[in-house]
C-alpha cells in the first residue's frame, strides 16, 4: 500500500493511490487530506501543474502533470477545517522512468 508520494520535493501523506496505464504513459490517482493549516502550501503547489512525481515504495519517479483535481472545498483558511483532494497526474512524454 502506498502511503506517501513527493511532488517537487514536497511529501504528501496520500490516503488511496491507484496507478494505470493510460496511452504508455503513467497515471497516479491520489486522494489525500489537506488541513487548514497546509492549505496555502498545498494549493501554491498544485498550480505549479507539472512536477518530478516520486512514488518512493514503489520505486517510481516520473515526471508528470496535473490531468484532473478537485476538492471537497475551496476555502480552508478556517481554522481546524480539513478537506478532502483528489488529483490524477499523468507522465508527459519522454520524461517518464522507473528507478532503477
């Protein structure tokens, strides 16, 4: 079971992780929750839109980009409010490897 991954450096603690295969290239699915808290820092890091994806239990690195988010809600500056994410990252062509 994946319990993390690392998206430009930045480790997400993930609470289901599905991976495919769509056209040759990998697609992660990742649900994750997003607290008050780290509300800012994540959503400063999501419109970054591509990354170096690290899957570190499964050996995997590519490099990917966002295909599809969203989230149980918008505004998380309340404080102790938590939020449910989803976002699907798909390889981009000719940047995708599996660690050695």
């Amino acid at each position: 079971m994946v319990s993390k991954i690392i998206l430009n450096h930045t480790v997400i603690n993930v609470d289901q992780y599905k991976e495919n295969w769509q056209d040759g290239l990998l697609n992660i699915k990742i649900n994750f929750k997003v607290t008050s808290e780290n509300y800012h820092d994540i959503a400063t890091l999501l419109y970054e839109e591509i990354f170096d994806i690290e899957v570190p239990e499964k050996g995997i690195t590519f490099r990917g980009a966002i295909q599809e988010y969203y989230t149980s809600m918008d505004n998380l500056y309340k404080e102790g409010e938590v939020g449910d994410y989803y976002v699907s990252l798909l390889g981009v062509k000719n940047e995708e490897r599996r660690r050695q």
